[in-house]
C-alpha cells in the first residue's frame, strides 16, 4: 500500500482499464465491491485532485470520526486514511457509495484497505509523544533544496528552529518546530514545492530535537541570535507550494543564477493559461556569508557495490545518464567494486542518489553517495575483470542527454520501474529479434511488449518493455543502453544515439562498397 508498484510512471502493461477514480458501485453489481475486503479501519481513498495535501484530506473526512493517520501517495493520486474507531471507517467507505464525497473540490472514491493498521516509518509519530521533529522526503527533486527553500516553505505554517539536510537515502531533511508539528505536517504532506516536482513526503522523525552543527545550505540553527530572520511568508498555494521554479529571490538573500533546467513536460501542474508556460526556469543559489561555511556538496558520486565482472564504465554511464550529463568515470583501484562518476553538476548527483541508491545490479547493491572529490584524475588506469579500461571520460559523447535545454527538456526524470521504453529502434526489428539480443548479452528476457503507433514514413519506432521485476529492468538497462544495431542498408544511413529513457539505441550502417 505504500510506493507505486511502477515508480517510473509508465503502467504496466496490462491492458486492462484502469479503474482509478470509478465508483465502487460501478465496479460490482448492487455495490458490492466495497464488501469484497473485509472491513478495516484503514480506508484506501482513490481519484483525488493533483494538488491535494493530507490537510485537505483530514478536513473532508474527520466528519465520520478521528483520524489517527494518513498517508499519501502523490503520484498514484490515492491516500491511506486510518480512522480510531472501525465505525468511522465504515461511515466513510458507505457514504462513499450512496453519494459524492468530494476531497479539495473533486470527488473521491473509497474502498476498505487490505491493512489494519499503516506502518509508520517509527514510533516516534505518536500523537501522545508531543513529537515536534519533522522527516521530510523529497521526491523527484529536480531542483536543489537548500535550507533557504525548506524555511520558506515551512516557516508560514510556524516558526521554525532548526532545519537539517541529509542526502543519505535521497534527499531528506529534518525540520523542528517549538512545539507538536501536526499542522505543519497536515499542510505540505503532499504537496510540491515547485511546480510538478520536488514533492513532499512527511512523516514524524525520531529524535525530539536537532543538534546543528554548522549554518549552511545544509543545516541552520534560526534560534542563533546573529541570523538575519526572513519575513514569514503567505502560507502554501494551492497548486505548488513556491509554485513555478523562480528566477530570483533577492528578498530572501538569493543570489546569482546556475545553470537553466527544463520544466517537466509530465508535471502534476496542470497551468492555467498558455501565457503562464515557461521553456525553461533558472534555479538560484543562495548567496554565501560570514556565516556561512563550505557546502559539503560535489558534482562527484561515489558509487560502491559494483558488480566486479559485470560492471564497467560505460555500463555505469547507461544508467546514471538518465539523471544527469556524464563527464568522467573511473574505477579505484584501492577499493574494489567503487567508483567514481563525474556528472555535470551537483544536482545531477543529487536527482542520482535519490534514485539509484539501494537499487539491485546484478545481485549486488548499489550504495551511491555524495563524494568528497570535486574532480576525477585519470590516475592509476588498469584493466577491469572485462578487459575494459578502469577509466572513461564521456565529456564528448553525444549520448549525454543534458547538453542542451531543448535537449534536456525531453527527459523525464524517473526511478527505476519493472517497464522500459525504448526508441530508436528500427522498424525492421521483431519481437523475437529483441529477445534474442536479450539473451545473446545474457540478460533478462520481457515480458510483455509494446510498440507505439507511428508515422509511415518514420524510419525507427518506440514502445514498452515490461520485466518480471524491477531489477531486471534496470540490468538490461544498464547493458542495452545505446546499443548499435546493424540493420539492411535499404534505410540509408541515420546516426541516432540520443535516447529518452531506456533501452536501445540504433545506428543504422550503409552496406560495404
């Protein structure tokens, strides 16, 4: 009940309708469907509005009793509400049916859940435990988080005094009130702090108080009586909490530009008119100050776990390319199994952690974080298990998928998923073709296989791969990347190597004179 099963945002492919947002009474003969699960006091809630937060949640639905906790599931559009009492729950499951129960203006479906109680992360989140500790995730952070941001985002709902970043299983960060955080956590759990990503995911955190060390991007102590305090905000937007990603912010100290990043072209955002429509928006970073120490974070990710036999550098560059420019990747020589991947910037290496740590490759683990090296130098070159070179430098490929705005506007930036899509593929190519090439390159065969319409005229085509797992996806993935395929010279001659997310890249070759 937690997670979508396809994180990717790509559905599995099924081909079965789908039933989010449909009615119960729909879905059985005489409304039967919602009897089907014995009842529970946790009630699954479905077809709510992009831009709901648990608050909206609580506020339609403590009617039918009090709420011990909810859990949000942003992407997938459904939340796991558990009632007090069992009778609360079958209040709101048959309300549900006999007429329209809306949540933040749109109306919402209700069926029992499959749990009796939904997990907490701790035991820190009872209500009884006065607990005024804050964990937040960010979910597809497409943007840096810096304390700047979390305080403009936090502080409206009260004061805050102490924010901590830490980006050891993604991005995460802990933020603590003066007293119980329970409003705090009703009005962003949910929510995005820009406009389509960036995405709140709240829970109570263990400890009771946060001990900061140092006042930077990543961790400030607001209770420090040489800080500068910032104006409290206007509270939380409807649709996105800072709403389109801004230019500047130099009322709160904001100063230069980085580098442009593209909106995504899939975002939960729905804008209200073309004018509103931004290409691109610029990030900003805060400005540095006397107080202010070195930021600890590095365009350079350590990646250890590696397969030894299996991994090499440009199956590393087939997967972390999806998060970011590749510059550098090598291998150290002093600690087996680790290396080191040079990427454009530092938020390539963050929107990297936060998806590919603890993923499966080849059985083994990856464990990727934030590295103390700025650079990678090409020293102590020697030859992998595979005979391949321990270092590679990418800089110059055309594979990087980030070198451009218009370039990186096609990418959407997703976890890994059980489904792949692929493109630039020749048409010529058949369904058992690409199972063959599976099993020539002795990786996981699909499942399931899709091929998307096209035009007569196109000279490649795309669809969908579905595995058994996500970790299969991922291995074939990581070895099928921008792999060439010789095909009939009939076609003529097309270089294409730019892929969006997945799994081949053809290059289509002349016949010899």
């Amino acid at each position: 009940n937690i997670r979508p099963s396809y994180p990717c945002g790509i559905p599995h492919l099924t081909f079965q309708p789908n039933l989010t947002g449909v009615p119960p009474s729909l879905l059985q003969d005489n409304g039967e469907d919602a009897h089907r699960i014995a009842p529970s006091p946790v009630v699954h809630v479905r077809g709510l509005c992009e831009s709901v937060v648990e608050g909206d949640l609580v506020e339609a639905l403590e009617k039918f009793g009090n709420i011990c906790y909810v859990m949000m599931m942003p992407f997938k559009r459904q939340a796991l509400v558990e009632f007090e009492a069992m009778e609360s729950a079958d209040q709101c499951v048959t309300c549900g049916v006999n007429e329209a129960v809306y949540i933040a203006g749109q109306q919402a479906f209700f069926n029992y859940s499959t749990s009796k109680r939904i997990t907490r992360p701790t035991n820190a989140d009872d209500p009884s435990s006065g607990n005024k500790v804050l964990l937040l995730s960010i979910q597809n952070p497409l943007y840096p988080i810096t304390t700047d941001v979390l305080y403009t985002v936090c502080n409206p709902i009260g004061n805050v005094l102490r924010i901590v970043i830490f980006k050891r299983n993604g991005i995460q960060a802990m933020v603590e009130y003066p007293f119980w955080s329970q409003k705090a956590k009703s009005a962003l759990n949910g929510a995005d702090i820009y406009a389509g990503c960036c995405t709140l995911k709240i829970e109570y955190a263990r400890p009771t108080r946060l001990n900061v060390l140092r006042n930077d991007n990543d961790s400030w102590d607001y209770t420090k009586p040489f800080l500068v305090r910032r104006e409290r905000g206007k509270g939380r937007q409807r649709q996105a909490i800072l709403g389109e990603h801004p230019s500047s912010y130099s009322d709160n100290g904001y100063g230069s530009h980085c580098p442009l990043l593209p909106l995504p072209s899939n975002n939960r955002y729905k804008r209200s008119s073309p004018h509103d429509a931004q290409e691109v928006v610029a990030y900003p970073l805060p400005q540095t100050s006397s107080y202010m120490g070195h930021a600890s974070s590095s365009s350079v990710a350590m990646v250890s776990g590696l397969h030894p036999a299996k991994m090499n550098c440009t199956r590393i560059f087939n997967l972390f390319c999806l998060y970011g420019n590749i510059e550098k990747v090598k291998f150290m020589k002093s600690v087996p199994g680790t290396a080191l991947v040079e990427m454009g910037d530092e938020y390539a290496v963050d929107r990297a952690i936060t998806h590919l740590n603890s993923i499966k490759v080849f059985s083994k683990r990856l464990n990727v974080c934030v590295s103390k090296q700025h650079a990678v130098i090409p020293s102590q070159v020697f030859e992998l298990e595979d005979g391949s070179s321990s270092y590679k430098d990418f800089a110059m490929t055309r594979n990087n998928r980030f070198s451009s705005v218009g370039q990186a506007s096609k990418n959407i930036i997703q976890p890994p998923a059980a489904v792949l899509h692929f493109y630039n593929v020749p048409p010529c190519i058949t369904e058992d073709e690409l199972q063959r090439l599976c099993t020539e390159h002795d990786v996981p065969g699909f499942i399931k296989f899709k091929v998307f319409d096209a035009k007569p005229s196109s000279k490649t085509i795309s669809g969908l791969f579905e595995f058994d797992n996500k970790t299969h996806a991922v291995e074939v993935l990581t070895v099928l990347n921008h792999h060439q395929i010789r095909i009939p010279s009939k076609y003529g001659v097309l270089d294409i190597f730019e892929t969006f997310n997945m799994v081949l890249t053809a290059t289509i070759h002349p016949k010899k004179k």
